[in-house]
C-alpha cells in the first residue's frame, strides 16, 4: 500500500515547557497512529527560536519514522501554511500585578493575528485547538477573527481539567482510572469550570452510586481538581507541562478517531445555545465526535440545583471575558 500523505500540524510555542512535552509525542505517531506520517511547523517568537533549535536536533535524534519534516519560523503565514491541525500553545502568562482584562488584551494580540494568518494559509481542512490561557476566549478571538473556517473546527482544551477529575474519582473509588467514563468539564478552563461527577459513570454505574460522600464530591472533590495545577507548580517548581501535552493529544484525537459509543470528551466548542448558554461563546460541553471530524454536544443530560448554579457561575465569567474583549472581536 502507498505511504499516505503527511499531516501538517503547527505547533506555537514550540520551544516551551508544553511544547517539549507534546511534539515527541506527535512525531512517534501518537496522535494519529502508526501509519500516518506527520510534518512539524513550528511557530516561536525569535527569543525562543535557538531554544527551537535545539529541540530540532533533539527530534533529528530521535530518528521518527513518521516525522516526515520539520518546519520553523517566527512567520505567521510559514507557520500554518497547508496546516490541517493548529495547536496554538505559546501565549503571554499571566504576571504578578496584571488583571485578567490585560492578560486577554496582551493574548488578543496574539490569537486575532494568528486566527486571520490561518485562515489565509491553512489547508481546508484546518482544525484548530487553543491551549495558551484564558484558553477559551484566546480561541474565541482567534475563531472570530477567521470567518472563512466555520466556527465547529476551533477546539479549546478542557481535557486535562477531565482526566484529572477522572484520576480523582478513580483514586477515591479504588478502581483503575479506565473505569470512570462520561466525564464533562461545564464552562471556562479556569478555578470556575465545573467537573460533572453527578453524569460521570464509573464501570458503567452513577459514579455518585459508587462514591456516595457528596460533601467529598461538592468540596474537596471541585477545589482538588480546580487548584491542581497550582498544586503542581508548588512540588514541582515549574507548571505541569506533560500532562498538558498529554491532554492535547487525548482532545485531538478524540476529534480524529471518534468517543467511544455511549461516552464523551470534554471540549470547549462554540455553543449554539446548548443547556441555555448564550451561543457563541466558546463554552467546555460534553462532546461526542464521529472520527470523521463531526461532533455534536451531548444533549439530554439533567443538572441538580448545586450544578445549575456552578454552571452559571462559568457561563457568566466567559460572558465577561467576551464582554473585556469585544474590541478585538471583528
Ligand atoms: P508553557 O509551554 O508551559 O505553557 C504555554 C501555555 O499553555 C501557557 O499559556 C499556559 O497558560 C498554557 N497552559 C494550558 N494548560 C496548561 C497547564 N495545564 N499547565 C501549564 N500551562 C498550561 O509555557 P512556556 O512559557 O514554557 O512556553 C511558552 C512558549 O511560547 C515560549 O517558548 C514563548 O517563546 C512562546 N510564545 C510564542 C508565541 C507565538 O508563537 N506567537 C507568543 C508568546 C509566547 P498558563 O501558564 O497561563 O496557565
């Protein structure tokens, strides 16, 4: 059979902690198997770019099969040129003394040039995924800034606010962490996003059947896996980065291989007014794909009171992170 043609994926931010983390992991055909080769483009600012240089030689190195090139740059347009996946990663962090409406300004002029530098030179089939922080609303100003790529192929991760709520639920029901499925993050990537244990299931079961502790549930259970990253960069003296990586490749291939049937992922999609959320927003919902690129939010599923108002606490933060950008919004 003839070698299949290589995906290009983009990376931004390729010299950081995340992107040291995530482009081995693409180039040994994590994230779309092991016959499916890959091209690299790779996208940093010029202080990152010697940084760049030496991840290069460290991917030469390694000697991929599948990495069929390596492209890098600090031009925009180089960047995702032909480019059929778009993982924006590289942002600005938030420093000490900024207020959240200057860290969205200081991202908007990052996410708006590079939605419109993808519009203009991505392959047709470009799909998108905002990791840099305020995730969320960095894509929505990317999404909104390229009109010519329909709003349901821009992606913002939630995954890893999912599989560590899921490690959580696993740990405290004692059971292996494939056991506990169906597990949404509601809202914004941020301390106000709602892990769902009340529609997660654990072997198939209510996991609020198999844990029945719903103080732990309601308390510990919500700020464990909202403060988890903090967590990690105080034992660990920098921010979590593989498992960041890691939950880039689970939310890219869950769009290009399929949920299973039954289950879900977690995504930030645009809503079209799922559950009451104002459409247009870039919104965490439980999300079933069809490995053909399709994905419909998960509709159907109840919310008790506690729930409910967890869930309009996100929705009115993201609505005030649109509201802060809206001059960056065309
Ligand atoms: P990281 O690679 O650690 O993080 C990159 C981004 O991912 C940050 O915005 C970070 O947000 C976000 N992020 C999302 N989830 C997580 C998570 N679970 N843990 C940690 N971070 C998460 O940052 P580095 O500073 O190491 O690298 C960033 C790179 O981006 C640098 O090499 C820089 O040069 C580059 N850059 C590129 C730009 C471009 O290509 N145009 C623009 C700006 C920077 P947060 O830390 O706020 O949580």
């Amino acid at each position: 059979m003839a070698a299949k043609n290589p995906i290009h994926v983009t990376v931004t931010g390729a010299a950081g902690q995340i992107g040291y983390a995530l482009l081995f992991r693409i180039a040994s055909g994590a994230l779309f198997g092991p016959d499916q080769p890959v091209v690299l483009r790779l996208l940093e600012i010029e202080p990152g770019m010697k940084a760049l240089e030496g991840v290069v030689m460290e991917l030469d190195d390694c000697a991929f099969p599948l990495l069929a090139d390596i492209e890098t740059t600090t031009d925009l347009n180089v960047a995702f040129n032909g480019t059929s996946w778009a993982l924006l990663v590289g942002s600005i962090p938030r420093k000490a003394g900024m207020e959240r409406g200057d860290l969205l300004t200081v991202n908007g002029g990052i996410f708006g040039p590079q939605g419109q530098a993808i519009a203009n030179n991505a392959a047709s089939n470009v799909r998108v995924l905002v990791v840099g922080n305020p995730c969320n609303t960095n894509c929505l100003i990317a999404r909104s800034n390229a009109p010519e790529i329909p709003a349901d192929r821009w992606f913002a991760m939630t995954r890893l606010d999912e599989n560590r709520a899921k490690s959580q639920l696993a740990q405290k029901a004692g059971v292996p962490v494939a056991s506990v499925t169906n597990l949404a993050i509601w809202g914004n990537h941020s301390a106000t996003q709602f892990p769902d244990s009340t529609n997660a299931r654990i072997d198939g079961r209510p996991a609020t059947e198999v844990i029945t502790d719903t103080e732990w549930l309601q308390g510990d259970f919500l700020t464990t896996v909202q403060k988890r990253g903090a967590a990690i960069i105080e034992a660990r003296g920098l921010s979590s980065a593989a498992s960041a990586a890691n939950a880039a490749i689970d939310s890219v291939a869950a769009v290009h291989h399929g949920t299973a049937p039954g289950d879900w992922t977690s995504l930030a999609v645009v809503s079209h007014g799922e559950y009451g959320v104002p459409e247009g927003l870039q919104f965490g919902f439980p999300v079933a794909t069809d490995g053909k690129g399709g994905w419909t939010v998960v509709e159907g599923l109840t919310h008790d009171e506690f729930a409910t108002e967890r869930i309009r606490i996100t929705t009115e933060e993201l609505v005030g992170e649109r509201d802060d950008v809206a001059d960056l919004l065309p």
